[in-house]
C-alpha cells in the first residue's frame, strides 16, 4: 500500500496547469489515488460481466473482452436512449468554469481532470466522436476523441475520485447533475467488469446477506444484546429490540455499518434508547439489514436490486410505514429512485408519527420518513425530556451528509435537534455547510484503504472548514447523520483535525435523553465520565 | 495477488488477505505475521485464536468493543484495551490481527 504523505506535505496543492492540453495529457496513475480491481467472486455472485482475477494498475492488461470498445458504444447508446438527463448533460454544457473550483477533489488535487466540467469532457469526447454529426465529421475539431484503452483507463480512474456528492451542481447555471455523469460513467466501466473491490465486496454481501458487511442474522443480534449491554451500564434500563417482527407498526432501517463500527453504534444505541422510552411498536429486520446501498455505485439496476429488499420486507412483516436512520446515500436511493424502482408501495400508509399524531406528507409516495425528521418533530411537540447539559463537555458543529442536503434538504432537523440536545454549537462557514457542504472524501463507495490519499485530499475542504470553527470556538466533536461519514471522518480528523472526534446526531440525542427510570448517569454512551453537573435539568 | 511459502501458492487479495480461508494453518499464519513485522508471542496467538473462533461462529471479524471485551472477560483487564491490542499489532488489530487469522477484512460504511 502507498504510503501517505505528511499533512505539510499533502497540503502543498500544485494548482498549475499541464503543458498541453488535456486530450494530449495521460492520464497518469497515481499510487494512493485509486482502489483496487473487483475479485471475480463478487461480479460472479451478481451475474455481473467479465469477472476475472485483475490488477487496477495502469500499465497492467486489465483482461478486457476482445470487443470491449463495442460493449461501451452499445452501452452509451442504450443509455443515451434510456436516460434523457444523460443525453441533455452531455449536449448542454457550455463550459462557463462555474464549478470548476467547487470540486473538493480539484481543490485537494489541483488536477484538472478532477473540475467537474473536465471530468464530464472525459466522456462527452467520447460522445461528440460517436454521436454527432459534427464529431464524427470534424472529430478533435468539434471536441470529438476516439475510444482507446488509454480514455477507457482515464475514466475509471476519474469516475473513481468522484464521489458523486453533486456540489458542482448546486453552482450549475444549467442545473447538470455531474453525479449522474459519473454513475453513468461506472455503470458503462461496469460492463467490463471494471468495479472497484470496495464497491462490489459489499454488493455481493448485500445481495446474498442482506448487508454490506455480510452479517448474519445471529451475528445482528449478538451485536445488538451487546450494544444494549453497554446500554444499560449507562442507563440501567434494558432495551429489548426485536428483529423480524410481524405485525409491528413500523420497520426501521439503517446502515450495517451503525451495527458494527465505532462510532456508528453510539448512534445505533441512540435509535434504541430512543425508541425504547418512546415505547415505539416497531421492529427491525435482519433481511432488510441495510439502508446503504453501494448497488447504486455500481448502476441503476444494481441499485434497484439491492433496494428491493426494503419493500419486500415491509410487506411481508405487515408494517404501516417505513422509517430510516442515519444514512447518506440510502436517501438520495429512497427519495428519488425507490419508489419508480420499486413502488409503488401502495400496500403502506403514509406515515403518521404514533407519539405526535403528525402526518408526513413529505413522504406520502415513498412512505418512509428520515430519523431526523421523526426527532425533530418529537422535540418540537414537547415528547422528550432532555438534559442539554450531559453534552456540555462538547463543543460541536454539524457536517451536513451531501446526500440527505442536496437530494432531499434535510438540513434544517438535525440543526433543531442538536440545538436542543446540547449547549455549545456552532456553525462552519457559510460556504461549507448546507447545500453547499464539502463532500468527507469519501462518499460513493471511495472509502477504502488503498486511496487513503485520495481520501485525504477529497476531505480536505472539508477539514479546513472543521479546523476554522475548531480553533476559533474549540469545537472538538463533528457531528453527522451518514454512516460513510462516521466511518470516513474520525481518519480524516485524526490527519487533518487532531482533537475533533465524531459522533451521529442521535447519539447525542441518547445522551441527553431523561428516560423513565433510569439510574442517575455518570458516563456517556462511550462510557466516558459525564461533564460535572452545573445548571438544573432543561425540559 | 498471492505468495508463495513452502512450495504452495497462497491466493491473497491485493492487501494481501488469503482469500481461501481453508488455506490457512499456523505455519501460514507465522509467514503473514513475519512479513507484517511481527513476531508471534503467546499473547499475538490469544488474539488469533480469539479472532478465528468468532468468526467460526459469526462469519465475520468481531467489532473491536467485541473483541477488547472478551479480551478483558478471558484473560484479565490488562488486555482489554485499545493500546494492548495495538502494542500487539501496530497497524490495528481490525486489520493486522485480521490478516495473520486469515480472515477478509470487512467492507461498506466500516
């Protein structure tokens, strides 16, 4: 593995521009900057192309079909048909620069195959060529290029360090979803049987196990009787979740990883205690036992496949609606694709939340509503009882998750809740937050091991932004609602950030959460010593 | 990927994981851990050990609170913790530990 450089090494960005221009740059391969090549074992597991044993090094034979410069043609043509966003992103650009800056992976890089404008060209050459009438006539003329075994290495390279996270389209006059280039752009690699390792080990595990981590229905609940053992430590209540519940009101979905990675099970005992002082009726499944969904980093019919199980599970346990954790790109899956995928789920209701009374209309066609959402409304009708005070020992700001902001706006609840649950927050510049946020680096299945400096330079911006409210306020915990981003950010923290640590919005929650009949507490949900008590409890 | 050791050759991935976990026995175990940097104590052993039975029973490494709990639980409270387990494996338990009980490392939002 490439060894990473120091932080005053990495930070010392090259913004200069190439010699000649990028049709007469190769691409060059950088080691660190992308993942290794999927093992046949995964693509086999989902009848996916050409899985064969592979190395994702540049100059190595990469084992394509004899005909795969037809595959791609055929397989651009078939989706240029398919999908008229993808005909109208490559015809409409006008190449104004407005996102150029606004990649954090060209403000990490300096390289300018990784503004958006340039990485969209990467395949628009390729369209111009192929396509129009001006390109194959006029060819280089006209911004035409031919497919060669070099464009084809380039754009798995650069379809690779994005990770579809769409700030550049938030800046786009034309409104181009630059994230839906680079599906397309992996969706047409994938036919070649071009996926990275780290995206198709957890496709292959969600498919046959239900997650992307592979657990196992006894290995789910082990690691839950664990979790509630820590729970109770804390609190000395018992919670008792249930898994596969027929008949429960409510199914509850979240990524795997808050059942099997720290920080993410503090978050994880978050939604337990949450739900068990609620006395909410629900249940979660050990089938439908991922939110995340890294089948949509691969294609669109990968993504449908694995998001099935979600519908499927809610119909036969007989549930009402749907309810989903902490999770990036489950939805920008559930809000925008899931219920065309694999909807309509006529057999749910809408949402309404059993402790309120409130009716989420905002879902009525999905019939499944964000945990933020869920809380915020709680807190809003006076349901919890909240200690603030527990987290005083936190100074905390929130890395708003690229997918909940810019695919369905979650971005005011979880702001709500933390005002609520906690004392001291603060804001990171304007510019960095909102539908503006800076990508963690290493969204769209980019976190691995083998791009750590991908990564690194990815969340750059993004811990610039933490640094700024870190030295100006202290803040020391950076507070999000993704499970790619508690698993990304505490390395990203430790390179760029040392002192700031990570945590789900809901673990905070159970923090400060008062339940019935709990012992007096004296340690957090990571059995860390609780601040001293100062002012009374806030109801 | 792979390597050779006492004339097999031993399919890996290309972090150098076996990807057969039959492949596996102590001698292999003692290669991986040599070309690690890492020469196996009794105490490196009670971590493998460890590592290889759960996942016998759960088709998947532990989480770490897991595995420092059960550490604590089997052989005292000086071996239940972060720093024991990274004194042991400097690269992290997760990962090194993992690699030399020739388990796959786990993948997704981890």
């Amino acid at each position: 593995m490439a060894k990473t450089p120091k932080p005053e090494e990495l930070s010392k960005i090259d913004y200069k521009l190439p010699e000649k221009g990028w049709m007469d740059t190769p691409v060059e391969f950088k080691e660190g900057m992308y993942c290794h090549g999927a093992r046949p074992q995964y693509l086999e597991t989902v009848d996916f192309p050409n899985p064969r044993q592979w190395s994702s090094k540049k100059d190595e034979d990469w084992k394509l079909p004899e005909n795969w410069k037809e595959i791609v043609l055929n397989g651009m043509k078939e989706r240029l048909e398919k999908y008229r966003s993808f005909r109208l992103f490559m015809d409409i650009c006008v190449r104004c620069g407005a996102c150029a800056d606004k990649c954090q992976f060209f403000l990490g890089t300096g390289d300018p195959k990784n503004m958006p404008v340039l990485r969209a060209e990467l395949i628009r050459s390729v369209y111009k060529r192929y396509f129009t009438a001006s390109g194959k006539m006029l060819g280089k003329l006209a911004g035409g290029r031919e497919l060669t075994l070099d464009v084809l290495k380039e754009w798995w390279y650069y379809f690779y360090q994005c990770s579809e996270c769409r700030r550049c389209s938030v800046f786009c006059p034309y409104g181009i979803d630059q994230a839906e280039i680079t599906m397309i752009g992996r969706e047409i690699l994938n036919l070649l049987g071009l996926n990275t390792d780290w995206i198709a080990g957890p496709v292959a595990n969600s498919y046959m196990r239900g997650n992307h981590l592979g657990l196992e229905p006894h290995t789910i609940k082990s690691n839950f009787d664990f979790m509630a053992e820590d729970i109770e430590e804390v609190t000395g209540i018992k919670v008792e979740p249930t898994f596969n519940r027929k008949g429960a009101e409510i199914l509850f979905v979240a990524p795997s990883g808050d059942f099997f990675g720290d920080p993410g099970t503090y978050t994880c005992m978050g939604y337990l205690m949450l739900f068990h002082e609620l006395g909410l009726d629900y249940t979660w499944s050990t089938y439908a036992s991922e939110g995340g969904n890294f089948g949509s980093f691969t294609s669109m019919e990968m993504g449908k496949r694995l998001n099935y199980k979600i519908y499927a599970e809610a119909k036969r346990l007989g549930v009402k609606w749907i309810l989903g954790g902490e999770c990036g790109h489950m939805w920008r899956v559930v809000n925008q694709y899931m219920d065309t995928w694999n909807g309509p789920a006529d057999f749910l209701e809408v949402p309404v939340s059993p402790i309120t009374g409130t009716r989420f209309e905002n879902a009525k066609s999905t019939k499944m509503v964000h945990i933020a959402e869920f809380t915020a409304d709680l807190i809003k009708h006076g349901k919890l009882k909240l200690d603030p005070s527990r987290n005083d020992h936190l100074k905390v700001t929130f890395h708003d998750s690229c997918n909940t902001a810019r695919g369905m706006g979650i971005l005011d609840e979880p702001r709500y809740i933390l005002k609520n649950v906690l004392n001291h927050f603060y804001e990171m510049p304007e510019e960095t937050i909102r539908e503006k946020t800076f990508c963690c680096g290493s969204g769209s299945g980019l976190n691995a091991a083998e791009n750590m400096e991908l990564r690194l330079r990815g969340g750059f911006p993004r811990a610039n932004a933490v640094k700024y409210v870190h030295q100006k306020y202290g803040v020391n915990m950076l507070t999000n609602i993704c499970a790619i981003d508690r698993a990304a950010l505490p390395t990203l923290m430790n390179y760029w950030v040392p002192g700031v640590d990570v945590a789900g919005v809901h673990e905070l929650v159970a923090n400060a959460l008062v339940m019935k009949g709990e012992k007096e507490r004296t340690q957090d949900l990571r059995l860390e010593p609780l601040p001293e008590k100062v002012g009374a409890e806030n109801v | 990927m792979g390597f050779e050791f006492n004339g097999k050759t031993y399919e890996t991935d290309d972090d150098g994981y076996l990807i057969n976990l039959d492949d596996w026995n102590q001698d292999v175990a003692n290669f991986i851990a040599q070309n690690e940097g890492i020469e196996m104590t009794e105490a490196h052993w009670e971590v493998v050990n460890f590592l290889r039975d759960y996942y016998a029973e759960y088709k998947i490494a532990p989480m770490i609170k897991i595995l420092i709990k059960e550490m604590k639980k089997m052989f005292g409270p000086e071996k239940g913790s972060n720093a024991y387990l990274y004194q042991l494996y400097p690269a992290g338990p997760a990962l090194q530990a993992c690699k030399i009980a020739g388990l796959p490392k786990p993948t997704g939002c981890v």
